[in-house]
C-alpha cells in the first residue's frame, strides 16, 4: 500500500490503476470534507434533490390539476410530457454550455428560473399558464442538473472525496423520486396541488442565497466556439426520441406517430454524429463517445433509471389497481423503497473503494435482478404486502449500486474542462431512463386483459432487462478499477 495525501491506495490493482486512482490527488489537494466543501456538498445536494422531486410530485395530482384547471383527459399528459421534453431535449446542450460559460452562472440562472416557473406554476388559473410554467420548469431542469453535478465533479478530486460525493448525489436523486410521489400525494390531499409547486420557491431562493459565497466559478481559461450545427441537431434528435416514447405510451408501441418520431429521432442523432466527427469543437468530442468507459458507463445507468422508476409504476399499478389502495397510501409503501436508495447511496463508495466500479456494477445489477424477479410471487391480496416491501427495499440498494458506478464510471478519466459534457451526457442518460421506463412497461402491462398478469409479464421483462444491462457491463467494461480506502 502507498499513502497518498492522506488516502491508502492499492498498490497492484492493474496497470495504470494507480494512475487514475491518484488523479487528482496531487499536492494541495484535499481529501477530507472541510467546512467549506461540506457547505458545497450541502447546497449542491438539496438542490438536485428538488429536481428529483420534480419529476414525481405532480404523478398523483394530474387529475385533481385537470379538473381545477379544465384540462381535457387527453391532454392532461401533457403536464408531464412538456416537462420531460425539455428536461431531457436540452440538457446536453447546457451541459457544453455550463463548461463555455461558467458552471456556477449557469446553476444560478437556472435555479432562478425554477423558482420563477415554480411561483408561476403554483398560481396558474389556465391550462396553457401551467404548461408554460412546466416547460420553464423543464428547461430549468436542463440547466440546473448539469451544472450542478460538473460543479460537483470538479469541487471533489477523483477518488474517495468523489465518489462519497456521487454516493449521497445518486441516493438523494433517487430518494427524491420516491419523495416526490409520497410528497405531491400528502400535498393534494391534505392542502392543494398548487403546493406541489409552491414547495420549490424557498428551497430554491435558499440555495440562490447561499451558493455564491460557497461555490467558486467554474470555466476553461479559453472559450472554444460552441458547436450549433451539433447542439441543433442532438437537440431536436432528443426531442423527436422523448416525443417518440410518450406517443408510444398513448397509442402503442406499433402506432404511426410513436414509430415516426421515433424514427426522426434517431435519424437526427445519426446526423449529430456525423456532424461531431467534423466539428473543431464539438459539442460531444467523438474521441469521448468511444470510451467505453462512457459508452458502458452511460448504458448500464440507462438501463438502470428505466428499469427502477418503471418499476415503482407497476407497483403503484399493483397497489392501487389490484390492492385498491388509495394513492397516498401507495405512495407511502414506497418509503422502504427511499430507505433502501439512500442505505445503497451510502454503501456504493465504500463498496467501489473496496472492490471497483466495474465489480460494484455487477453486484449491483445482481441484487437489483433478483429482488425484481421475487416481485413474480406477488398475490392479488395484501398477504403479500411484507414482498412488496422487501423486494422494493433491497431492489433499491441494488440499484443505487448500479446508479453511483455509473456516475462515477462516466466521469472518470475526463479533465476539468469537459466535465460538463460528461456530466450532462450523464443527466441525458438519466432522463432519458425516467422518460423511456413507464411507456415500456405500461405497454407490456396493457398488453394483457387482466391487470395481474400484465404486471407479472412486465416484471419478467423488468428483470430480462437488468440483466442484459448487467451482461454488458460485465463483457464491455473494462475490468481494470482503482481500488481506494480513506
């Protein structure tokens, strides 16, 4: 073993290993949490579990919004729809963009607009003011997620620092999530849907007040041209792929609008390719999207957010639909699941330390598979509740694993200057993740007559999928992971 700065690095873990887990660690650098940088890891933290908030909070309160508002049931999807579009369309472009312009500039803004939109949301009195408030919503999202987690990256070195930091980031995100349908459920119910909302205006003028004397700007020295052509392109790609999905969730996988969307979309990001491999400064270097590192990182994380989030709504299916529980207590037997989540957050450091990225994947992808497939014994009574419960809360550790190795493994071994592309590269996967999983499984759920049996069917194609995400990371990602103890 060599001390390095305060943290025991193994020796002998693969050549180059020693490299990599040093990165970083040089002379000055710190490798304990001072005041300071537990202040940055505070803001930084509460900040992006509001976001994960947002994408949950308003599941329960879409038909009480409708019928305050006046929304018709078809277009009551799109409270969700037009926040997804822009949540996901554009958050590789502001990712480049937080790296060109400055990181922290960029989280201000963006938190600024959430709170507007948020405020604007909160009293809309029309369906198109909640839509605009939803879209600003989105686009804020876009901004603030990126720019926060490169702030994130770039504030701790690569290393134990980093990964205890992505740790408690993916836990709360995660935690967030389940929050957020537990949180809008108890909101409606017992106040207004508008404080789903509301709720985010002080928690976002707090960090407004608070990170510009904790967080240093972050920029390159020199401001390379901002790729158009490619930001245009792997825009409207993105959009056309997220608007390809929800048409899917609506009409079916085989309708016309969902496979012509879905085909646009991924013709424009064959075109954003092409168009990087020429650029001088491209949005997503192509030298970057052959790393396998970023490649098998990105996938395994995408595979992850689809198969998680899709899986609590084919809980809340189970609960609501074949249980007949109200939906505040369905969101509330999700609260094991947020357990699990933040237990696995705190262990995926110490377990990447000890064993690596790549091994903390597979484990993850193992525990996350099994407890799915246990969801098979559920019965059409709540005798099976306590499986439920259990297969929820160890699913969750699981797959918290799987979420902090792919953060990690994505944004390791790229300098400063392109965390913000990695970073944002890594938001995009996520939400792309979220957006794609419900679609999927509600398709093959529907896809049966009885309820019950849908469920079953989706959670065996659940579990095939994180499986075969848990088989390509086993075959493509490389094997050589530092191996670090504090």
């Amino acid at each position: 073993m060599s001390v390095v700065e305060g943290v025991r690095v193994d020796a002998g873990a693969g050549k180059g290993a020693g490299k990599e887990a040093g990165k970083g660690l040089g002379p000055g650098t710190p490798v304990r949490l001072d005041g300071r940088l537990k202040l940055v890891l505070v803001v930084l933290l509460v900040a992006q579990f509001m976001l994960a908030v947002d994408f949950s909070i308003l599941n329960v309160a879409l038909p009480v919004i409708g019928e305050g508002l006046g929304f018709s049931l078809p277009d009551l999807q799109w409270i969700a729809t037009s926040f997804a579009l822009c949540a996901a369309g554009f958050t590789l472009l502001f990712g480049r963009v937080a790296d060109l312009f400055g990181r922290r500039r960029l989280f201000l803004v963006g938190l600024a607009v959430l709170a507007a939109s948020s405020l604007a949301g909160g009293l809309a009195n029309s369906p198109q003011a909640l839509l605009v408030a939803r879209v600003l919503q989105g686009l804020a999202t876009a901004a603030v997620t990126p720019a926060g987690l490169s702030l994130l990256t770039t504030s701790f070195p690569e290393g134990p620092l980093r990964q205890k930091a992505l740790g408690l980031n993916g836990a709360l995100m995660s935690a967030g999530f389940t929050t957020g349908a537990v949180l809008g459920g108890v909101l409606t119910d017992l106040l207004s849907w508008r404080w789903a909302f509301l709720v985010n205006v002080p928690v976002a003028l707090a960090v407004l007040l608070i990170a510009p004397a904790v967080i240093k700007e972050s920029r390159p020295t020199t401001r390379p041209k901002l790729d158009l052509p490619g930001a245009a392109a792997v825009t409207a790609g993105l959009l056309a792929l997220i608007y390809g999905l929800t048409q899917a969730g609506d009409h079916g996988w085989g309708s016309g609008p969902a496979l012509g969307w879905l085909a646009a979309g991924a013709a424009l990001l064959v075109v954003f390719y092409a168009v990087e491999s020429k650029a001088s400064s491209p949005l997503v270097p192509v030298s970057v999207l052959k790393r396998r590192t970023v490649a098998w990182g990105n996938i395994a994380g995408l595979i992850a957010f689809l198969t998680e989030t899709s899986l609590v709504f084919l809980m809340t299916l189970h609960l609501q639909d074949v249980l007949d529980f109200s939906a505040l207590t369905a969101g509330l037997s999700f609260g094991v699941l947020g357990v699990g989540t933040v237990i696995g957050g705190a262990l995926a450091a110490r377990v990447i330390a000890a064993t690596g990225t790549r091994t903390t994947l597979l484990a993850g992808g193992a525990v996350q598979a099994a407890a799915t497939l246990s969801l098979v014994g559920l019965g059409e009574t709540s005798g099976t509740l306590w499986l439920l419960l259990l297969a929820t809360f160890v699913g969750g550790i699981g797959n918290m694993l799987v979420i902090v190795g792919f953060m990690v493994t994505a944004t390791t071994g790229l300098p400063d200057h392109e965390q913000g592309m990695a970073t944002g590269l890594a938001t995009m996967t996520q939400q792309i993740g979220i957006t794609m999983g419900t679609p999927v499984m509600s398709a093959i759920a529907a896809s049966h007559t009885d309820v019950h049996g849908g469920i079953t069917t989706a959670l065996v194609v659940n579990t095939a999928i994180v499986l075969l995400g848990t088989l390509t990371t086993g075959l493509f990602l490389p094997g050589r992971a530092a191996r670090q103890r504090v």
